[in-house]
C-alpha cells in the first residue's frame, strides 16, 4: 500500500494506483455485503421509510417495460462514501433527478471525519469510523 504525505495528499493522490492508500479507504467504505441493501437490513428498511413516508416526490420517474407490461417508479437503498441511503428519482424540465436520503448524524460524522471533502487527511487515519 503507498502511504502518502498528509500536507500533500491533495497533489499526491493518483487515481490510478491500485495501491494508493486513500483509493483502498475509498474501496473499503462502498463495498456492499450481502444482504446490506436488502428489505430485511434494519437500516435499509428505515431509510426507506424515512423516503416513503418524509418526502413527497411529485412527478416520479416512470419506467416501463412494453414486453413484459411492468411499470415502476425507481426507489431503493444505495451505499457510497458516506454510507447508506435512501434514494427516489423524478422528471423536472426534461430531465431526471435523483433525491438521497439519509440519516444526520452519520452523514454529519462522516463529514467531519473527511473534512467535507471525499478524501482527506483525516479519512485515513480515521476510516474505521466511517459506516
């Protein structure tokens, strides 16, 4: 793994790098295990709720599927960085949007922990408190 100068991760951090410490943070922190995503996940299931129940999202998106004579609105849980969320897509002006939601306070931790930004010095030291 390439460790990197804290002053000048900025500058030093190359996408590129299978080994490049603050890409396996990155890696490290999205990756889905099983079942984490799914209906009977306590945490996907309230984040969901929280979605259904404390937005009102008008004009959804609607998918259909001619074939098989389906339709759906495109809901469900997703996972990156900051962790879990909840997320619903809607038509606005001709083109599609997607709203997230997720819990405060880890969203707020996260925050603090990369500084507002994606990667930051403080990510790597502190990654084990992220999700």
């Amino acid at each position: 793994m390439t460790k990197k100068n804290i002053n000048t991760w900025a500058t030093e951090f190359d996408w590129m790098d299978p080994n490049d410490v603050q890409l396996d943070v990155i890696r490290k922190n999205t990756q889905v295990e099983e079942g984490e995503l799914d209906p009977e996940n306590k945490e996907a299931r309230t984040l969901m709720s929280a979605l259904v129940q404390g937005i009102e999202i008008k004009n959804q998106k609607l998918y259909e599927d001619e074939e098989f004579e389906e339709s759906w609105y495109d809901q469900g849980i997703g996972k990156d960085l900051f962790g879990k969320y909840a997320y619903g897509e809607f038509d606005h002006e001709g083109k599609t949007y997607q709203v997230h939601v997720r819990e405060k306070s880890s969203y707020n931790n996260s925050v603090e922990i990369t500084q507002g930004r994606i990667i930051g010095p403080k990510l790597i030291a502190n990654k084990k408190g992220m999700n």
